[in-house]
C-alpha cells in the first residue's frame, strides 16, 4: 500500500512538473531554431516599391530590419526611415556618456543628438540616404503617454524636461507632446511617399514606446488618404527571453516567441546571406552608445542571425485592432 503511495505521489509530480515545464515554455521561450524553417518567407521589396519603416527608437530600424533595408536598397526601391524617437530617455547610456549619476535635462538632450548622428551612420551603411531618414523628435519613453492621456495636452519628457521638440531636424520643428501632432505627422508622411510596403513595431511588444508605436501607425493609416499600401510588416524587438539565446551566434535562427504564436497572424523569415549579415553587424556597431552597454550588448547582437522576423495580421484581426484602437 506505501508503495502504490508513492508511485501516486510521483505521477502526479512528473505531471505537475510537465504543466509547469509546458507553462515556462509558453511564456518565456522563443521556438526551437529549425520552426524557422517552416516559416514561409517575407517577399523582397522590388524597384517598383517604396517602403516605410516606423521605429520608435534610433537603433530599433537596424535591429529588427535592418537586413530587409540593405535588399530593398539594392534592389532599387525607395525607403524611408523615420525615428519617432531619439532614444533620448535612456538613462544608463546618458550616464555613461556623461560620467554622471543623474544626468542634466541637456544631457539627455545631447544623448539625443547622439543617438541621430549614430541613426545616420548605420543606415548610410545599409544605402539609405540621410535625406530619407526622419527624425519626429517625440519623447522616448512617452509614447503610450501621449496616445492614451496627452492627445490633446502636452507631454512633458520627465528626461529632457520639454513640452515640445528640442531639436533643429524634427519633421515639425518645435512639436509639441501631442498624440494629435504625432498621428498628423505620420499621415503627412504617409500621404508624401505614398509607400507600398509600411513596417513598424508589434503591438504585443512589451515596451510600452513599440506597443504604441503600432497603434498611432495603425491608426494614422486608416486617417490617411492614401490606398497604396500592399503589404504591413510588424517586428518584435522586446519580448520575455527574446531572442533566444542572447549574443553574437551568426550561425543560428531569430526564432518566434512561443505565446506570440497565434491563429490570427503569420510569422515571416526573412533570410540574409553572410554578406548581409556582415553588413548588419557593421550597421549595428555604429550605435556605440546601446552596444557598448553590457545591460544592451547581448540583446542587440542577438538580432545579427541567419535571419529577421516579420508578423503579418489576417484581415479579421486586423480589422477588429483598428476597431480596438479608434475606441
């Protein structure tokens, strides 16, 4: 009778332990490397397109696409990148830039600058033109403020200590805060490139700035009066455990985080040559003040991979996020 006890006992702890196991993976682990495989590929921009790439911050366009950038170039389309950030919140990169403890509101504001001059290098590396690069000059950090408290109230950066945009090159020079301004200066340039091909961050990315990142484009797209958009691309840069695992290991895959996997969208593999891949290592290297970071280093290298990764949403979910998001 003891016995039979404790062959109870350790059945349902073996169970207990695969539930727990199956849970860890769902939440925290990205796909085995070959799943990747079994992916369907992202089609190449052509000469014929224009592509539009949103990030919210100077480096997020390098790491998530920055392969897709250097093929569309070459293959002769045009496109255009635009920052909606300058990464001008990051506190431990201002610190370090610095040597200060608790960096002054200029600090922040010339970490800003340095962010751009590092945008420029990188994407003049992947062939796009530092007149396609756009820099909005919102508040980092601030960008799910200003969807869902600031629309019409001005945000102020708790970093820069500004209402309104510090910088020279902003698309609208001396914006303020506003997620009305924003969403309008994304319909302007939208309706100026008339792009074939929009790519932004994922909204169940779980930094709050790539999360309303997707919103305002997603948003700003069905405002605008433009009907030339054939394809939307999502990317993922922050995710529990992503990529996996973390480093330079150029001979491995940028597989899917599992609970990410749904139904409702489709997982695409963009594949890179080693020539490609060498080139977006080299792009990436010019963001000295992220890679240099030990917190940042393994993280970013951790996109410089066999391939990058693309979510495409079926039209039911589409439609019923845009419903989501204009309620």
């Amino acid at each position: 009778m003891f016995i039979k006890k404790r062959y109870i006992i350790l059945i349902i702890a073996c169970i207990i332990a695969l539930i727990a196991g199956l849970f860890y993976y769902r939440e925290f682990r990205s796909l085995p490397d070959f799943s990747v495989q079994m992916l369907e590929s992202a089609k190449e921009a052509k000469e014929t397109d224009t592509v539009v790439l949103f990030a919210p911050h100077s480096d997020d366009e390098t790491i998530s696409s920055g392969g897709f950038i250097h093929d569309a170039v070459k293959n002769g389309a045009k496109v255009v990148v635009v920052l909606v950030t300058n990464g001008d919140g990051h506190i431990f990169s201002t610190m370090e830039d610095f040597r200060k403890l608790y960096p002054t509101a200029q600090n922040y504001i010339d970490s800003g600058v340095t962010r751009q001059e590092e945008s420029l290098a990188a994407l003049k590396i992947l062939g796009v033109k530092e007149e396609d690069v756009i820099f909005l000059g919102y508040p980092d950090h601030g960008i799910k403020e200003l969807h869902d408290k600031n629309w019409k109230i001005p945000y102020q950066s708790p970093y820069t200590k500004k209402t309104s945009s510090p910088y020279a090159n902003s698309f609208t020079k001396g914006v303020e805060y506003t997620g009305d301004n924003l969403e309008n200066d994304i319909i302007k340039i939208l309706e100026t490139y008339k792009p074939t091909i929009v790519i932004s961050s994922y909204q169940h990315d779980i930094h709050p700035d790539h999360a309303a990142t997707y919103r305002f484009v997603k948003k700003s797209i069905q405002d605008s009066q433009i009907d030339t958009i054939k394809s939307n691309l999502y990317y993922v840069v922050h995710y529990r455990n992503f990529p996996y695992p973390l480093g330079l290991k150029t001979d491995r895959f940028v597989a899917p985080p599992a609970k990410l996997i749904d139904i409702s969208v489709q997982w695409l593999k963009y594949m890179m040559d080693d020539q490609v891949i060498e080139t977006k290592n080299d792009a990436l290297r010019q963001y000295k003040s992220q890679i240099n970071l030990p917190t940042l280093k393994g993280l970013l290298e951790g996109f410089v991979r066999q391939n990058e990764l693309f979510v495409i949403e079926t039209e039911e979910n589409s439609a019923k996020e845009l419903g989501d998001t204009c309620n």
